[in-house]
C-alpha cells in the first residue's frame, strides 16, 4: 500500500484546540489519530516569519512587540496557546516526533522558506525583525503593493545565510527522518526577471542543505531526507528559479513534491513529464510526490468564489496524481477539525483512502476543471473557465480522470449562471464526451449532495446534469464540450465529471 504524507501548518494544532490541550497528552492525540491510517509521514511546519517554538536564532511569535495589542480570537489563541506551551517548558515538536516514533510514523519538518503573510501589513506582529530590518532585501524595494512585491530576495546572500541559521538549528534540535523544504510558501524568490540566474543560486543553497542534512544524518546514525515543494509543472518551477528537475539529477533532494500553491486545487499535475525530466537514473534515489490543495476554484480569486474539496474531490485529484505516475501523494492544508469546509466523516475517509489506488477507485470520485496557479512572472495563468456558451463553436474542457470506470455512473455536471432569470428547462445545451453525445441535460438537483457543503460551486446559479455512457470515456484525458443549441445565453463556470461506482 502506498503511503500518504500529510503536511500541518505553524498555526492549525494552536488555533484549533483549547488550552486544555495544550499539553503533552493534547500533542500526542494529534499524532495518535493517524495511527492505522494511510497516514505514514507527519510533517509539521513550525515556522513562517516567526517561529511557534523557542528558536534563538529567529523570534518566536509571542516575542513580537505587536502581538499584545491582537485581539482577533484566531491570531490571539494562536500566540497565547504557543506562549503557553513555552512557559510550560513544552517543546511541541519534540513531543510529537517522540510520539510519531513510538507510532511508527515518520517524523518531518517543513520549513516555510519565504513566507509572506501580512507583508501588505507592515506592522503586523507576525513578521520578522529581519523583514522590517532590511527593506532592501525585499523583492521591489519601495514597492507599496503588497503581498508578493516585499517578499525576501534570495539573490542577497544575507537572505539566503538567514535562512541557513533556522535549518542549522532545526538540524541539531530536532530528531526527524526528513526536512522539506517550501518553496511554495512563497515561490517568488527573486527581484522579476532575475529568476533564472537566482535559480543557480538556490540550487547551490540546496546543495549546502544537502551536505549539511547529510553530516547531521551521521551524528544521529539514520539518513535526514530532503524535501522540497515546488510548482506543479517543471517550466514554471525553474522559470521561477525552483529548478525541481536538477535537484532532482543532481541528488540534492530525496523527495519531490509538484504542487499548486493556494488559490486552488489542481486536478492536472503533469506527473509523467515530471518523470521524463528527470529520468530513471534519478528517479531510482527520489521519491516523487504530487501535492494537493484543499480550496477549489475554477478560475482566478477573487473574482471567482472559492469552495473546499470534500472526500471525494481529494480522491479525484490523488487518483490523477498517482495514475500519472507520482510514487505518494501529499496532502496539503487537509485538517482535522476544518468544520465547515468538510465533515469529520469525510477527513476520516481521506486519510484512510487518498493514498492508493486500490482504496479510490471503489468510492465517488470528482474530476473537476480547475487550473494551475503558479507561474513565472510575464507567463499568463490559463483558465478553462468562465466561457459563454454562444454561437456554433464547442466551449471544450479537458478532464484526467485517471482508469476509466467499467461499471458505475459517470455525470458531467456544469453550473451555469444568466443574465435573465430562467429555469434550466429553457436552457439549450448538449454535451460531448471524446466526440459522442451524452445524455440530455436535466437539473442536477439529485447530484448537488456531492457538491462540496451541498452548495453550488464558484456561484453559479443552477446545475445542468448529462449522463455520460461509460462506453464513451478513456484511460486518463476526457475531451467535453458543450455545445450551444439556442434559448437564453447563459456562461459556464464549473464543469466536473462525477463517477459513483
């Protein structure tokens, strides 16, 4: 059975428990949930411009002069439940990797490498000394656009050693099995246009990390692996100076994880070209891992509402990523306790399912149209969606649904939105699968329970529902189209495939 690698952000475990729980015991239950799940390795975040444990090397987030002042209930549980577990001379990350051995589940830290969260706030208690510092090491220096513009250079050497300071500390505190490394927290590294030079840079500060992670590996007597978090297509990855592929050649990294970012899910990750890149030789030492997203929209935020991805979203997107070749699957802002985003029922399932094909194949799955949501400076982030459906041109949506289904139902579901109000009765539209004609279209009234929180997705007004004969699907890509046969105009903006064994 393959494995699943689950990643936990700096502020989930402190925000969404109680101080009650702020204990060893409270710590431990974390990790004991995934015991007998797919669940194998645990990687916990504990940074992003700050530090949620005591670091003598970078601030802790209760040590910010700022932070007294918060009153928001999140952000205050956040830096009163860390402070309290200091004061009481609890190391969280200790206690769970201690726990994570006794379980054996594999223990990881991931390390936000450039976060940039309240960037556009310059006097949020969140952000470092060394941001407010060194305006000079900011991407645009004197930009007043935030979020990305004053993220750190990583041309400036002072950038890159800063850094080295947290993960050197990190390497003697901390007895893990891996340290990954996030590029996508966040992937704009350097000052725009010079992301190809910087690129050489970085992969010299991943081979830095690689010997330093190497002779930390001999002192605890096992190998510390290395990870790393990039975009999900190769191009866009080096065009942003996060040459996966030559970390990969070069043995710099022993897993690979292709990625979206945030804005959405991405239901068509390149795996196998990440392969071919890459080649044999090299695969044979990475372990490569497709990486989900638990937010779920079709085109650009914000001008497109987002939704979450339920049980079987997740499987839709992990029976891709294996499918295409990733050796695991990495889940990525999946949580416990995420009420109302998905239920407790529906994370019990993806912990216990997303990890193999054998255990997705069997359950509804959803393969929805999304896009790729990271891509170099100057290179346009493509969208399928929103399109009108006018004239006598298909609109044309291309799915990757993994095995095709040989018993079950397959329906395509489309959300429609129109300038006048009508029901979709008056709607004239019919749908292709590869070519051949699905069914009429019909509300989709009886499918909406497998909409995410049973609410339409990215606001469409209603959902039209066309049987899809299986006869007519393929191994991997589907071509849909809808096509316009009159009535009122209407725009499409969400198209899934929805398969029920």
């Amino acid at each position: 059975m393959k494995e699943l690698m689950l990643d936990i952000d700096c502020s989930h475990i402190f925000v969404s428990r109680s101080a009650d729980e702020m204990t060893v015991e409270g710590l431990n239950a974390v990790v004991d949930q995934y015991v007998g799940t797919q669940v194998k390795h645990l990687m916990f975040n504990p940074n992003s411009q700050r530090t949620t444990y005591d670091s003598k090397v970078w601030q802790a987030y209760w040590q910010s002069p700022q932070a007294a002042a918060e009153t928001n209930f999140i952000q205050r549980r956040f830096i009163d439940h860390t402070r309290l577990l200091f004061e009481k001379g609890i190391d969280p990350y200790q206690v769970m990797f201690k726990r994570c051995r006794e379980k054996g589940i594999h223990p990881w830290l991931s390390v936000r490498t450039n976060d940039a969260h309240y960037t556009d706030i310059p006097d949020h208690w969140a952000l470092s000394t060394f941001w407010r510092d060194h305006p000079q090491f900011h991407r645009i220096p004197g930009s007043t656009r935030g979020y990305h513009d004053p993220q750190l250079d990583f041309a400036h050497p002072e950038v890159r050693e800063y850094l080295m300071l947290l993960l050197d500390e990190m390497l003697e505190r901390y007895d893990v099995d891996g340290i990954s490394l996030d590029w996508m927290r966040e992937p704009l590294a350097f000052r725009p246009g010079h992301e190809i030079a910087g690129g050489k840079l970085l992969t010299g500060f991943m081979a830095e990390f690689r010997d330093k992670a190497n002779r930390a590996g001999k002192k605890r007597g096992h190998k510390i692996l290395v990870g790393a978090r990039v975009p999900a297509w190769p191009q866009h990855a080096r065009g942003l100076g996060l040459d996966g592929v030559a970390w990969a050649k070069e043995g710099l990294v022993d897993v690979l994880a292709p990625s979206p970012r945030w804005a959405t899910a991405d239901f068509d990750i390149p795996m196998e070209l990440w392969r071919e890149l890459i080649g044999q030789e090299a695969l044979s030492r990475v372990t490569l891992v497709g990486g989900t997203e638990v937010l779920l929209g079709a085109w650009a935020f914000p001008s497109a509402r987002r939704s979450s991805c339920d049980a079987a979203a997740l499987r839709g997107q992990a029976i891709g990523i294996l499918h295409r070749g990733a050796d695991r699957v990495l889940m990525f802002n999946y949580f416990d306790r995420l009420t109302p985003h998905y239920s407790d029922e529906d994370y019990s399932q993806m912990i216990r399912q997303a990890g193999d094909l054998k255990t997705l194949l069997d359950k509804p799955r959803r393969h929805i149209a999304t896009y790729c949501d990271t891509t170099p400076p100057g290179v346009p982030i493509a969208y399928m969606l929103p399109v009108d459906l006018v004239g006598t041109d298909p609109a044309q949506f291309r799915l990757y649904i993994g095995p095709k289904p040989t018993t079950g139902k397959a329906t395509l579901l489309v959300g429609l939105v129109s300038e006048t109000s009508v029901q979709y009765h008056r709607m004239q539209i019919s749908a292709r699968c590869n070519c051949d004609p699905c069914g009429d279209g019909r509300s989709a009234a009886g499918d909406v329970e497998f909409i995410t929180n049973k609410k339409l997705p990215s606001d469409a007004q209603f959902m039209l529902s066309f049987d899809v004969p299986l006869k007519h699907l393929q191994d991997g890509y589907n071509l849909f189209e809808l096509l316009y046969d009159g009535g009122p105009a209407s725009r499409a903006v969400w198209v899934e495939l929805l398969i029920q064994p």
